[in-house]
C-alpha cells in the first residue's frame, strides 16, 4: 500500500513553505510516497508557483484521491498575505497544523509527519504559555513522557553522527538535577531502537559524561561516578552495547569514524554542537518514543530570508527521506 506522509507547514512567515515545497519537487522525480501539506492552501499554492513550478499539487479531498501531492483539508480561516514575522495569526495557525498532523497520525490516517520550523517565542507571545518545544506538544499529544530527541546527520564523506539528548531545552545551571537514571536509561534504549530502526547492523551506543574529561576520577565533579555510570553498567546487565561515561570532547570523533553508531549527550548543546558542525545542512531532528513517525529539518524559521528563494532545503529534504525510509522499514 501507497504511504501517506503529512507535512505541517510551520510559521509561514519563515522559511517552511519554500523548503518544504523544494523538498517536495525533489521528491517529484520517484517513488510512489502520497504527500499532505497541512496548511494554508493559497499559502502552499503561491509558494508552490514561486519555488516548485511543476509540482502537480491537488487541494485534498480523501485519503483514497488520485493523486501524490495534496494540500489542506484542516478547518480555520484562510490567512491574510504578508503576515509580518512573529505574527500571532501565524504562530497559532503553526500550531494547529501541529495538531493535525499528530491526530492524523495517531488515527493511522498517515504514516509519518515531518514538521516545518515555528517561532517558539511567537507562539508563546501568542497565548500559549506551556510551550515549550514541538517534541514537547507532541510528547503531550500522544500522552507519553517517554520521548527522546534525536538529531543525525552526515558529512560530505557521508560518515554518520546520530545523537541522542538525555536533556533538551534547558538552562545550563538546570543540567545536573536533571540528569537522572530514569532519563539516562531512556535515552540510551531509545538510540538503540533507533539504530535497529534504521536497519543497521549493530547498535553500539557511546555515553557522554558531563562534565569535562567524563569528571576525571570525580575532579571535576561527581555525576559520573554517581548517576551516569552506575546506569551505564545496568544497561549492558540488560544486554545493550553501551560504552562510557567519555568525554565529550572526543567520543564525537569516534562516532563519526564509526566506532559507535549513537552517542548518547547530556545536554542540548553538548550533543547539537559537534553534529552541526559536520551535518549543518542535512541535520535532521528525530522524535523517538512517539507512537508514530515524526521528522523536521534541523534549522530554525530564518524570518530574516523567508520568501527570498535561497533557503537550502536539504535539511527538509533529508526529514522527508528519514520519514519514507522508517515508514517503509515499520511496514
């Protein structure tokens, strides 16, 4: 069967629409993957005519149309032209699309969701207080709290960075008290999921430590030696190829020549660093734990380009192929 893969057009007044639909033209050329843009339909058709021309794009009807590439089918009012960055009308409407695309998902009406990047900050300006994040809302959504964030990606010599955060969206001062087995044990069996998710062979998952040089013997403080590596030995109790706690400085090299094929980090930047700086144009953000497929590209709503035509879309790009490829492997 023919999979459906929904894609949440994010803040419209960033940069989602025009990757999105250069990510989709790419995608024109093979494979028989159906394709739903949640979003606003005049929105998608003047970014379509502007960035992807001969893209055979269909309003939606039914799952059971004719067709690859549709767009709309949400309720809500259609969105006035030129809506200035950080506008209310957009966040919400970002958000709504959110929504949607997680209840598709969650009726098993499409087979994975790839999501655009919002404004954070428009979106909390626009009323909602609580948010956090999109892996947070849709952690909420689907009624689980047992959610890991991956980002991966590959460098020009397509050697792979898959990174694992234990923590995500916090101030650094936060970090330690938050850094519990319970997390710790969640990040790791879910890199090691994923890793047999995407087909590969061994599953071998590096820990970092915190602090720098894994602690040094408790020198340079002590979560090592009392929380990271007492979980460590009770993952590879429960049969789990789990190496660490190493330092942060160096496990990424190791990773990237293939040593490890997951690095689980302890926090956002420890982890999002060094995987930028080897896939900045191809990362891709991977919610694990969800019971259903979610992708987005590694990037932000880069108001400041929107509608400018030279956004890279090959983060988007590689979002969309991660979807079709776990969706494809799940069936």
């Amino acid at each position: 069967m023919t999979g459906w893969i929904g894609i949440a057009l994010g803040d419209v007044t960033g940069i989602g629409p025009e990757v999105t639909l250069k990510a989709l033209a790419a995608e024109a050329a093979g494979g028989n993957e159906r394709y739903r843009l949640i979003g606003d339909p005049a929105i998608v058709a003047a970014a379509a005519r502007k960035f992807a021309p001969g893209l055979a794009l269909k309003p939606f009807s039914g799952y059971d149309a004719p067709g690859r590439f549709f767009v709309g089918g949400e309720t809500g009012s259609a969105l006035p032209e030129n809506l200035p960055a950080g506008s209310p009308a957009a966040a919400n409407a970002a958000l709504a699309w959110l929504r949607a695309g997680a209840e598709g998902c969650l009726r098993g009406e499409l087979d994975a969701l790839v999501t655009a990047p919002v404004n954070k900050e428009a979106i909390i300006r626009a009323g909602h207080d609580g948010f956090t994040g999109q892996t947070e809302f849709l952690s909420a959504l689907a009624g689980t709290d047992r959610t890991v964030m991956m980002l991966l990606g590959r460098d020009e010599r397509n050697r792979w960075l898959r990174v694992a955060l234990v923590t995500t969206h916090l101030a650094i001062q936060s970090v330690p008290s938050r850094i519990t087995p319970a997390k710790i044990e969640l990040a790791i069996e879910k890199a090691a999921a994923a890793c047999r998710d995407l087909g590969l062979p061994q599953a071998r998952i590096a820990v970092c430590g915190l602090n720098p040089h894994a602690g040094e013997g408790g020198e340079f403080g002590d979560e090592e030696i009392r929380v990271i590596a007492p979980t460590i030995r009770a993952a590879r109790q429960r049969g789990l190829e789990v190496t660490g706690p190493l330092s942060g400085d160096t496990v990424f090299h190791y990773a990237l020549r293939g040593d490890y094929d997951a690095v689980v980090a302890m926090y956002h930047d420890q982890g999002l660093a060094p995987l930028k700086a080897v896939a900045f144009d191809t990362g891709v953000n991977w919610t694990l734990g969800l019971p259903f497929i979610r992708t987005s590209p590694d990037h932000g709503t880069a108001c400041d380009i929107a509608g400018k035509g030279i956004a890279n879309p090959a983060s988007m790009i590689a979002a969309v192929r991660l979807a079709k490829q776990l969706a494809q492997n799940r069936k």
